[in-house]
C-alpha cells in the first residue's frame, strides 16, 4: 500500500512538472488600445454625443427650436417621445440646434447608426456636411442646405422611432450611439487615432475663440483679437497648430503646437522625441513659444521633459479633448493671452 502510495505521489509529481514545462504562460493584455479610445471617447462627448447636445441647448434660443422642431417632428413621433419622457431635439436635429453647434450633425448620424464612410459618400448628398461635424465649420452653403437636411434625417429619424420594439427609451438615445462610434473607433490605427486627437484639439480651440471668429475654413481660423488684430490659428504638420499675429511690421510668429494622441506608456519618450524635432524646426521658422499636448498619464513628466527641452508648456491631451480639468484650464488661459482675447 506504501508503495502504491509513493507510485501515485510520483505520478503526480510528474505530471505536474510536465504540465508546467509544457503550458504556455499567460500574460495580461495591454489597456492601451482601451486608454486610446477613451481619449477619443471624451473628446466626441464635447462634439458628437449628448454633452455637446447639452452644451448647445443651453445656447439656443428654445422658442426658434420649438417652432422648427413642430415642422418636423411627425405629431404620432411626438406622443411617442413624450411617452418616453424623451426631449424631441435629442432625436431630431433643426437648423437653429446646427447652426450653434455644426458638430452635432454627427450626433444624428451616430444616432441613426449610420458610419461616418456610407453616410458621407456621393450617392447620399450629404458631403456637404461633412465639415460641419469633423471641423465645427458652417459657411452660407451649408446653412442654406440645413433645411433639406434636417427634412430628410427627420424621415430617417421617424421610421426609427417607430419601428423600434419596445418602444424606445432614454437609455435608447444615450447608448444606440456608442454602438457605431465603437465600431469607427475600432478601426482607428494609431496614425488615425492621432489625426483624430489633432482635430479634437482644434475644435477644442474654436470654442475658446468662438465671438471672435472673423473667418473660418476647414484647416485655418481668423479671428480679430481685443486690439483689432488679426490672429491665424492653423491646422498644418510642423507645428500641428500654429498661431500668428498680424502687425503693422508684418506676421509675428507667436506659438507652436504639437499635439501626440497615443497613450502607450513605452512609447511615450518618442513620441516627446518626435515633438522636440518638430519644434526645433519651428524654432528656425521663427515661432516664439513651443506647447506639447501629451497623454501625461501615469508618466515620469521629468523624464519625458527631457526628451524635449525646446518645450516651454506640456499640456495632458485627455483633458484638452474633454476640455476640463486643470491643463484645460491653463491651456484656455494661456491660449487666450497669447492670441490677445478676454476669458469668457
């Protein structure tokens, strides 16, 4: 019996050293794609989902979108929604919601769970808005289209309503959303996902400058400051963003800004890396100041500052994108200074 005993013990002892030569070891996945589209997440809070929605309610005159909004919203809709306790422009867009805030075209097609891609080809006719939800820009064409388009997305917007079994619900309009913009997130390289934190960025400027705004196009803005000056804030790729002052000598060049989307930790001196070579460039072009928008995350902020000494101000990009928090606010700040505007 001893000896079965031992035969058994040995056995065991075998095949658990078998097993652990034998088993492959399991390794944690990396959050950083997760850390990415979060980055991206809260910037489209403050552009295409119910926050910039929020945002521009607050700001529209609320009798122009109860008139507009009884013009095309289908009265069997409105019960339906007034059943569920659900606001008609959280379904519905009109020319005054648009005009205040251009992004929201992208809430109602997100809404309608229509991709960015389908949405906007050729045989849609909606291409013309395209800019108005990747850029915030509105010019006379466009608000004269807005009428059309606001019809034919309410048509598209009422069968939804209506066919939607159970009935739809808060919850509806809140979550139906995420499903689509997973999905266009999911398909972001990480040069995609850096473009698109460049955009956040510059739509997150506009905000700041918005009153002031003299002249708007989908890569440049010009505005007229407190001294009746004239500034360019402008998208390019050394620096991403640059800001110029006009004065009676000629263009003053005041700002340079890199803006570095990704939020993989190991890459992060790089990325700093990469920055510094942009800015010593746009030091030899001229420019005065040098700002570097980052993920500062869980980051040895010494370390990386290191790696790009050029840089006079680092910004953390999630909280530029989301447009609170305390960089956000030394960023409007300091932006506003240089660009010679009063804090709203």
């Amino acid at each position: 019996m001893a000896d079965h005993s031992a035969d058994e013990a040995n056995h065991k002892k075998y095949s658990s050293e078998r097993s652990s030569m034998t088993r492959k070891p399991i390794r944690p996945p990396s959050p950083s794609r997760q850390i990415s589209f979060h980055q991206l997440l809260v910037a489209a809070r403050k552009t295409w989902l119910s926050d910039a929605l929020s945002d521009a309610l607050k700001k529209s005159n609320p009798k122009d979108l109860k008139h507009q909004l009884s013009a095309y919203v289908p009265a069997d809709v409105q019960q339906t929604l007034a059943g569920a306790g659900i606001r008609d422009e959280h379904v519905f867009p009109v020319p005054a919601l648009l005009e205040t805030s251009p992004t929201l075209v992208g809430y109602y097609r997100l809404l309608l769970g229509v991709p960015q891609k389908s949405f906007y080809s050729g045989a849609t006719g909606f291409g013309l808005f395209k800019s108005m939800e990747a850029r915030g820009l509105l010019n006379p064409r466009q608000k004269d289209a807005l009428p059309d388009f606001c019809e034919v997305m309410a048509l598209a917007l009422a069968d939804l309503v209506r066919q939607m079994s159970p009935s739809i619900t808060k919850r509806d309009v809140s979550e139906l959303p995420l499903l689509t913009i997973g999905s266009q997130f999911q398909g972001s390289n990480n040069t995609k996902i850096g473009k698109q934190a460049i955009e956040g960025v510059f739509l997150a400027v506009i905000q700041i400058a918005k009153g002031h705004i003299h002249e708007q196009t989908k890569r440049q803005l010009i505005i007229r400051n407190d001294s009746d000056r004239r500034v360019i804030i402008e998208l390019g790729s050394d620096p991403d963003i640059g800001i110029r002052e006009e004065f009676p000598g000629g263009w003053r060049k005041k700002v340079a800004t890199e803006i570095k989307g990704g939020t993989d930790k190991s890459n992060a001196h790089n990325r700093a890396g990469e920055a510094e070579k942009s800015h010593q460039k746009a030091k030899r072009a001229g420019y005065r100041d040098f700002w570097t928008i980052i993920s500062k995350k869980g980051l040895d902020m010494e370390k990386v500052k290191a790696e790009s000494p050029t840089t006079t101000e680092w910004f953390d990009v999630s909280e530029i994108l989301a447009q609170e928090g305390t960089d956000w606010e030394n960023f409007h700040s300091q932006f506003a200074g240089n660009v010679g505007i009063r804090l709203r």
